[in-house]
C-alpha cells in the first residue's frame, strides 16, 4: 500500500516536473531533486507558480481560452477527459468538442461568463465518437486586449455511471429470484433480499434478525456460521450443496455460495449467501437415476446396480477375509400366469414376489429384478456356505405363500441357484454365471428348490443344514445327555473334580461325539441353547450328588466362544442357573480354551472377574493348544490352566513337549495357579507329570467319561485307583 502510493506519487511529480519545464520555458525556478527513499521533492518559488502547478495536479479538467474559445493551455485532466494529447488540443478551438446543440449552449456560456462566471452541462463529443457529459464553469481573467476565458471541465458520466450502477445493482440485487441472505458473525440474519423471502417463505420481518439457523433441517450439523469461520482463512467463497428448510418444515435442495463480507481492514465481520433452489434439478436428477437403476416395475435394483454392488462385496470380502452368497431366482411356471390370467395380473405377480423378497433380506443384502421372472439377491456376511442355504430354504418358504391378485389365488414355486464368494470365483460376473448354472440344476432337478453350484459344496450344505435341523430338535426333544469324566489326584486317588462333556443319542445313528456337532452348533448359532442345556443340567446333577454327600469339590463345564460373546446374556444366565438349582457357585468352574481368551477383550474380561467375584472357578481349557502365550496366565483371571492332550501323547518320546510341559506347570504354580493334565493314558505319563510337581489329571489312565449310574457309583466310593497300581 505505501509502496504503491508513493510510486504514484513519484510518477505524478515527475511527470508535473515535466510540464512545468515546458510551460515556464526556464524562466520558473523549479528545483528538482529525490531524497534518500527515491521520492522527489519540488521546490517551487512563488505563488503563482504553484497555482500553476495546482492547475496541473487537478483531477478535473482545466483549460485556457481565447474570446473566441481557441484553447491556449490545458492541463493532462483535460487532455484526459476528450481523450487527445495536449499538442493537437492547444490552437483547436473547444467547438471541436462540441455537437451542434452543444455549440449553441457553449456560445451561450461564454456570453454570460462575460459578465460573470457561469456555468451548465454540456456534453463533448470525443475523437473516438463518444459523448461525455460534463459539468463546464467558465470566468473571464485579466483585461483589456489580454482577456481569456478560464474553463474547467468536470466529466459527469462517469460520476453517473457509477451511481446508477450502484442503484441498479441494488435493484436488481431486490428483485432478483436468487436468494440472497446477509447474516452477521453471530449468524443473525441482517437483510435478505425477495428472492430468499421467495425461496424460504419467510418475509422480510420475520427473518432478519433472527439466527439464520432456523433455514436448516434440525437435523442437520452444516452451519454457516462455522463455514464463513473457515472462509475466513483465506479469501475463498465457499460453495456447496445442503438441504434447507422453507417455513413450515417443507425441505428445500439449495445451492449455497458464501461470500464473506469483509470490513476496511479485511477482518470477516459477517456473509452474504447466494442461494438457488435447485430442489426441482434434484427431484428430476433423482428421477433419471431411479429410471436408471432401478427396475421399474418392481423399483428392485437392476443388473447393472446388482453387479456393481456384486464388485463392492468382493473387494469387501477381500479385505475381511468374510464370504457372501449370490442367489439367483427364478418364479417356476411364470409363463402360465401370464398366459392363462393376462400380463397385468403377471406384472402384479412380480411386484408381489419383488414385495416378498425384499421383506426377507437384511438391510445389508441387496435385491434386483433382472427382468422377465429372473431375480437375484446378495447375502452379505456369510460364515459359511450353509447360511446361504437357511436363506434359500426362508425364500422358497415365504415366496410359496399364495399371492392373491385380484381375486385370483397364484401359487409359484420358486428356483434358487446359489454361488459362494470364495477362491474360484474372481470377479462379480463369473459368481453370477455360477449362480446362474445353479439356478439351472435346481429347475431341471425338480424345481422349487435349491442348489448350490458346486456338488461338493451342494452335499456338504444339505448335511450341515439337515444336522443343524436335527440338532435344534435334538435340543428341544431331551437327545442330548451329558457324561462325567472325573479328575483325579494321582497321590490318593482321590476324585477332584469332575468335567461334563455332552452327548448325542441320535435316533439312527446312535450316539454322536461333539467333535462333530459342536462346532456345527457354533456355525449356526446354536451352541447357546446348547450350552444354556448343558450348564444348567451340570449344575441340578451336581447339586443333586451334593445332597447325597457324594459330590466331588467342583464340577467343570465347557464354555464356546459363541457363548462367551453374548458374555452379558452367559452371565445372567449363570446367576439364574445357579439361584434355580441352588448349586454353590463355588462348585461351578467354567472352562474357556485360549482362542476364547484371545478374542477376549476388556469388556470380557471385566466379566471373567464378576464371575470370579461371584466365586466361580475359571479354568483355561487344552491349554498350550495352538496359541501357547504364558502371557494369558498374567493377563486373565484364571485359577486352573488344563494341560492339553496333544502334549501328552508324545510326553515321553517328545522331549520339547516334556519341556513345555514342565515349564507350564512350574509357572502356573508359581502365578498360584491350580494345573490338571488332560489325556493321560499311561503310567509313565503320570510319573512323570508327578516328578514335576502336578497332581491333577483327567484321562483314561484313571477313567473315561461314565454315564451317570457309572458316575454316580463311583462318586460314592469317592476314589480311583488305577488297576496297575
Ligand atoms: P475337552 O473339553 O478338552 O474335553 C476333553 C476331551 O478329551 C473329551 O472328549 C474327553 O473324552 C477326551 N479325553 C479325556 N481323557 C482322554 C484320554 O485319556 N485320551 C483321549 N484320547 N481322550 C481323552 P469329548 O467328550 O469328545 O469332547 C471333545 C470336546 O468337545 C471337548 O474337549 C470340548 O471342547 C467339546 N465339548 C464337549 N462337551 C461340550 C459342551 O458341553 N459344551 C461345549 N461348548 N463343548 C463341549
Ligand atoms: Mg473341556
Ligand atoms: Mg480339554
């Protein structure tokens, strides 16, 4: 700004200095010189010599007449303003500036500026064809034979443009069907113009003054007081897009540019926002994207949406290591419909079925009509190829449901091909091409059905949901039953403890081990009604040896991952058992495998300590299994770590596992841990499990797993001694 300033200035003196030189033709004593910072400096003697050079500075135009108005001098304003150089306007005469109409009033200016100064507005032709309007005073100086006129000219259509630019723009800004809204720093609204009274239905009266927050959905966190905040980091104009309310709660798409308004020193002190309503743009944009995605008749996704979101779910996949399933629908026999009952009551039939589909998904699946009677769903988040199957059988069952249509009862089957995201299945259109394959197999196999596209995956799917079937009414019908496997002190013999292990008596296949069914009941999520049997059979049986004065000191009982997720539902239910059985929670110890523990977070732990608070024994089951961190004996509350059985297979010909083993045991009862030893079969094993220290084991050497008369009997002898000792 300073710089700037004296440049002009410097610029200005010099050019001055010139004109001075010329006009006193060396008889003006004009001194020129700079100082120290480049400005110059004049020094000029004598009055008239600085209204001269005053003449010179003016920002108005001043010239020198004749009588008969030949201009003899006039200064660079006047050069300026009729935009000529000073050589050809001094010896022309002002009526070359002038329009016929303007001559008459000139002459008449100079006749009165005889008598007196005078002065009117004149307009001045210029070189280049234009016409200025200009203010023009006129005196006469000097005497006698030496008289001129003086003549100084003001250009006025400048001054009138910019005013009637300044009105105009006012105008149009009131007028104008763009909103715009003025607001303060505090966000009060100080005017706005007709177009926002027009856009938001508020008046003038009702909306200045007030926040101008009340134009916002109150659901909505953009603020524009926070907007101009952030524009006030730079000199940007914010531009973008929100939702907006008009009186009354009707929202509004707006189109926002924020302006911020500044004063003299540049500080933000308040906005002005354009706004226009593009709702109308909008709801038309919408409405092409609709017709371009979705189905029309059954406003399902369509192809193309579908096998982009197909994409989405692979990358998804990818990255979280999780399956999803792709069915493929087809209405069997849809032809007849629309044959026999005409096509409206068929397309009545495909919003229906489209009605139905979409009803039975998740929020995260995803439903198109393909066309014709051909539909596809995305199950997303599988665990397995059997989920898609549950999703299969609930389609083919809500979907085989009469539609009634206009009186008409319509019974469909439907065809479901399914396809597994997993290694063969690159890309979106090649898992479709293989739910497509299936969707085949399942209508040339007898239709209203599904199939999966592999055999494999199809055989392996129809067991595990047939056993998931069997096992849910397995649970229900009183199939399972638990036996008892006792723990041992090897000094005396004496029982320690016993661990309950669940059964199956299936009614064709006899009795079913849980390593086949447990984890099947953990797929499907049935390991909590499982559990929920077990625990709570555990602790009546336990209470019931209780009574008789045969019970051992504690009894143990399985606990799955599954269970220990919904850890709040595990804990109330553990209180109820125990309050309904009456069994001391002192007797009751949990055990939790590692790969429980290691998905364990804070939360859970929090619980393993109410439980152990409440006087419930927590053990770490197959211990050294798989993950074999120390850390979890510092890290959890446990009381009793259980050697797993694949250590002790190989106790005496391994002599790492010897090794590990003998650490864990030294370690836990240095943490004041409790240790028993699982799957110990031999006497060697429990020698040498004896010389390091341990007591405890549970296995064949002193007894498998007895059913309950077994148990019972042997609870009331109280100790086993193994038959070779
Ligand atoms: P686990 O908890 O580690 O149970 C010990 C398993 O080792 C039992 O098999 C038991 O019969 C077997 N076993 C014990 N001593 C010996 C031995 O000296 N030699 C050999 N070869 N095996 C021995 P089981 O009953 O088939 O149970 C297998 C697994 O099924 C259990 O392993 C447990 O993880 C799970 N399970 C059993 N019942 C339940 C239950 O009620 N709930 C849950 N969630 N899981 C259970
Ligand atoms: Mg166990
Ligand atoms: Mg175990």
């Amino acid at each position: 700004m300073q710089l700037s300033k004296s440049a002009a200035l410097h610029a200005r003196a010099e050019e001055a200095a010139d004109v001075l030189r010329a006009l006193s033709q060396g008889e003006v004593d004009a001194i020129v010189r700079s100082d120290p910072s480049g400005h110059s400096i004049f020094t000029i003697e004598g009055a008239e010599h600085s209204y001269s050079l005053m003449v010179e500075m003016m920002s108005e135009g001043a010239a020198t007449l004749t009588m008969d108005g030949t201009i003899i001098y006039c200064n660079p304003s006047f050069a300026k303003l009729v935009k000529g150089d000073r050589e050809h306007i001094i010896g022309a005469r002002m009526h070359r500036f002038l329009l016929a109409k303007g001559i008459e009033r000139f002459d008449a200016l100079m006749r009165h500026a005889v008598r007196e100064p005078a002065q009117d507005v004149i307009d001045l032709l210029l070189p280049d064809g234009s016409v200025a309007i200009t203010h023009v005073a006129l005196a006469i100086v000097g005497v006698g034979g030496n008289q001129n006129f003086i003549q100084v000219v003001t250009n006025l259509s400048e001054l009138t443009r910019a005013e009637s630019a300044r009105g105009n723009l006012a105008r149009i800004v009131e007028a104008s069907q763009v909103g715009i809204i003025v607001q303060d720093l505090n966000g009060i609204v100080t005017s706005c113009n007709r177009g926002a009274e027009a856009i938001y239905g508020y008046t003038q009266d009702e909306i200045v003054g007030r926040p101008i927050s009340i134009l916002r959905p109150a659901d909505r966190k953009e603020d524009l007081v926070a907007l101009v905040a952030r524009g006030a980091r730079g000199d940007d104009v914010l531009h973008y897009e929100a939702v907006h309310m008009r009186k009354g709660g009707r929202r509004i798409d707006a189109d926002l540019t924020v302006v911020p308004l500044r004063d003299e020193n540049g500080a933000i002190v308040g906005a002005s926002t354009i706004i226009y309503d593009i709702s109308e743009r909008k709801r038309a944009e919408e409405q092409v994207w609709q017709m371009a995605n979705y189905d029309f008749l059954t406003k399902l996704a369509n192809r193309g949406v579908f096998v982009e979101t197909l994409g989405q779910a692979i990358a998804r996949a990818r990255r979280s290591n999780r399956s999803f399933g792709v069915l493929y629908l087809d209405i069997d026999h849809f032809k007849d419909v629309n044959d026999t009952l005409g096509h409206p009551i068929g397309d009545l039939l495909l919003q229906g079925f489209a009605e139905r589909l979409r009803a039975s998904i998740r929020a995260t699946d995803t439903a198109a009509r393909f066309g014709g009677d051909e539909f596809a769903v995305t199950q997303a988040d599988i665990r397995e190829p059997a989920d898609a199957a549950v999703l299969a059988n609930k389609l083919l069952k809500v979907l085989s449901e009469p539609f009634v249509i206009q009186g008409n009862e319509i019974r469909t089957g439907t065809s479901i091909g399914i396809a597994v995201y997993g290694s063969d299945s690159p890309d979106a259109e090649a898992l479709l091409s293989h739910a497509d394959v299936a969707l085949f197999r399942a209508k040339s196999e007898g239709r209203a059905t599904y199939r999966f596209f592999t055999d494999a995956m199809d055989s392996e799917v129809r067991k595990r949901v047939t056993m998931v079937a069997e096992l849910r009414q397995a649970i229900a019908s009183g199939e399972l039953f638990l036996v008892y496997q006792p723990q041992v002190d090897i000094r005396n013999g004496a029982i320690v403890g016993l661990e309950a292990l669940v059964r199956w008596r299936h009614p064709t296949r006899g009795v079913v081990f849980p390593d086949e069914f447990v984890p099947i009941a953990e797929m499907s999520g049935l390991i909590v009604k499982l559990g929920s049997w077990v625990l709570h059979e555990a602790c009546r049986q336990m209470k019931v040896w209780l009574d008789a004065g045969t019970s051992p000191p504690l009894i143990a009982v399985n606990v799955s991952g599954m269970q220990f997720k919904s850890s709040a539902q595990l804990e109330d239910e553990i209180a109820t058992v125990l309050a309904e059985t009456g069994l001391p929670p002192s007797r009751l110890e949990l055990e939790l495998t590692e790969s429980v523990l290691m998905e364990t977070s804070i939360q859970h732990n929090d619980v393993l300590i109410r439980l152990r608070k409440a006087g419930i024994r927590i053990a770490i089951d197959d211990f050294g299994n798989g993950y074999s961190s120390l850390d979890y004996l510092r890290r959890f509350p446990v009381d009793r770590i259980k050697i797993a059985q694949n250590f002790i297979l190989e106790l005496t010909s391994n002599p790492s596992n010897a090794m590990i083993v003998k650490a864990a045991i030294g370690l836990a009862h240095e943490l004041g841990l409790f240790v028993v030893v699982e799957g110990v079969e031999t006497a060697e094993q429990v020698a040498l499990i004896e010389s390091w220290g341990c007591h405890q084991v549970q296995g064949y050497r002193f007894s498998k797993p007895l059913l309950l008369p077994e148990i019972t009997a042997l609870l009331r002898i109280g100790k086993i001694v193994p038959l070779s000792a």
